[in-house]
C-alpha cells in the first residue's frame, strides 16, 4: 500500500537479518570498466588480490555502454561470484544481468561518486575491499527498473539537483576532488534554484495510482535512505529490501527553506514539513514542465517522464 504524508514516518523496517553467510568463493569473474575514474589503475590491483586469496580470475573489460552486462549474462553463471570495477552504472548493468540468479555481486568501487559502495559499506580501498567481500556476507536488495530501455538502479533515480549534479560536475573536477565535486556541484544547484528560482519545475508524481503535484527543486525515487557514507539520509524508514521504494520530492520556496531542509536531512530529522514530501509505493511515473534530465545511480538516461517499477530481491550483493 502506498503511503502518502509530508514528512511522516513511513513503516517500521522489516526486523530481518541485514546479510546471510554463503559458500566459499573459488571463481570471480571480475568485470572492469576501463573508462572508469579509478578503474584501469587498479585493475591489476584489484586481480591481483583476488588471486592472493586464492581465487581464480577471469578478467574482461568493457567497450561500450550495455557491455557489461552483455559480459555478465554471458559468463557470469560459471562462476561463484562477479566482481565490478567501475562505477555505479557498470555495476548496475550486472546486476541486471544476474538478476534472479544465485550468482552474487561484488561491488568495487572505480568512479567518482561510488554510491552502492559506499552505501553498502564497502571499503573504497580495493585491497580491503576484495578481503572484506570474500570474508562476509550476502544480502538480498531490491532495484528499481526504468521502463525506457529497461535501466535498472540501486540507490536512487531522479530529475532536478541530483541530474544537474551528474550533467555538470566537470571531469577535471571529479579527477581532482572525487565525491566532493558532486557535493559542490549539488549545492551550488541547490542554492542556484532558490536565489533564482531557475531550477523550479512543476512534478507531476503518479505512485501505484495516487497522484500529487507541486513545484519542486528535485524529484526522487529512492532505494537506499542514505548516501555519501551516511551523511545525507533523504527520508524515514527507507530500506533497500522491503518490497518498495520510496519518492521524495523537495519544495523550498525560499533560502531559508533550503537551509532548513538540508540541516534537517544531515541531523536525520523527518519532523512534518510543507516542503518535503514521501511517498512508497511500488510503481512510479515522474512527468515536469518544464522537461527535466533523468540520472539514476550517477548516470544520465535523457528526459523525462520517466516510469520506474520497483523489482523486490532483485539482486543478490556481496556485503563486509
């Protein structure tokens, strides 16, 4: 059932057991995308670790967009865990592909912004993080689907700051400064669109039939409640393994507003507020005037409207 407030707590989380013990990893099929920001330089890295452990490797690199999970669904079921090295988007292709599967996902972290990693806790190092992977646990994690072209995300999809964010951090920045230059490219869009009111648009929400409007700086549906290393959470009681997901949608009418909004999401304070609304449910169609740019997990996907289907345990993650 959908759940509608602004700012009200969702459901309570499921009180289930975050990860479950799994066989020994003999085999990875390790996938790596050398277009990455961090990839190509630690590919050798990265199997050489693997096979300190251990484990035999079989190594590929990507071509082009979509060849990951070209990869994945071709050679992913012959071995006992896949490995990405890239960014969110590459992990994403192979979790598609091994969708429904038994075949776990390990997430390496190779781009900029490394969203699932960090959201999964994994350490950003990637001598540590092949030792902690092997070492731990599996979880079962929803994704969401977008249904032009078929998409699938994690963390979160969404139009407004978020796409501006992706669409114009510049490469040197990213090179230079990592995860910070999403941040200082966000918040200078996130002040932008108040002081000059350019970043507005009016959201069209639809969530499992129930439909709101309003105008808004940004518009998401979300999987994971929290990013950059649990330092921003986006609302209550959002969960990566409840069968839903959750869209939020910011309206600061003034500066004010704004700084209110962001303080309350860094102290994890979702009291009711007029200018922040959650709403869970299991189909999404977001429709803006004007048209906004589409990212989810960091990648562009064009404009909208845009339909999202949550996919309830779609992905099997390899977890600390």
């Amino acid at each position: 059932m959908a759940v509608l407030s602004d700012g009200a707590a969702s459901p309570p989380p499921r009180d289930t057991v975050p990860g479950a013990a799994r066989r020994p990893i003999r085999s990875v099929l390790l996938i790596v995308n050398p277009a990455s920001r961090r990839a190509a330089r630690l590919r050798a890295r990265t199997e050489s670790a693997l096979r300190a452990r251990g484990v035999s490797v079989d190594l590929r690199l990507t071509e082009r967009p979509g060849h990951a999970l070209e990869i994945a669904r071709e050679h992913g079921l012959r071995v006992d865990a896949v490995f990405s090295l890239g960014g969110d988007g590459t992990a994403m292709e192979i979790a598609g592909a091994l969708s429904g599967s038994n075949v776990p996902l390990g997430v390496l972290a190779g781009g900029t912004g490394n969203l699932l990693a960090r959201a999964l806790g994994i350490p950003l190092n990637v001598e540590r993080a092949v030792g902690a992977l092997l070492g731990g646990r599996s979880l079962v994690c929803d994704l969401g689907r977008i249904a032009a072209g078929g998409h699938r995300f994690a963390v979160a999809a969404g139009v407004g700051i978020d796409a501006r964010m992706v669409a114009f951090t510049p490469a040197w920045l990213k090179r230079r400064l990592g995860v910070l230059a999403y941040w200082l490219t966000a918040s200078r869009a996130a002040f932008g669109s108040v002081l000059t009111r350019g970043g507005r648009f009016r959201v069209r929400l639809t969530v499992d039939g129930q439909v709101v409007e309003r105008e808004a700086v940004m518009a998401m549906v979300a999987n994971f409640g929290a990013v950059l290393d649990d330092l921003i959470t986006f609302g209550p009681g959002i969960r990566y393994d409840d069968g839903v997901l959750d869209a939020v949608v910011y309206s600061p009418r003034t500066l004010w507003d704004a700084v209110v909004i962001m303080w309350r999401l860094l102290r994890k304070d979702f009291r009711s507020s007029p200018h922040v609304l959650y709403l869970s449910g299991r189909h999404f169609r977001i429709e803006t005037e004007p048209p906004q740019a589409v990212q989810a997990d960091g990648e562009l996907l064009g404009t909208i409207p845009f339909e999202v289907t949550a996919e309830p345990h779609a992905a099997l993650l390899m977890i600390p």
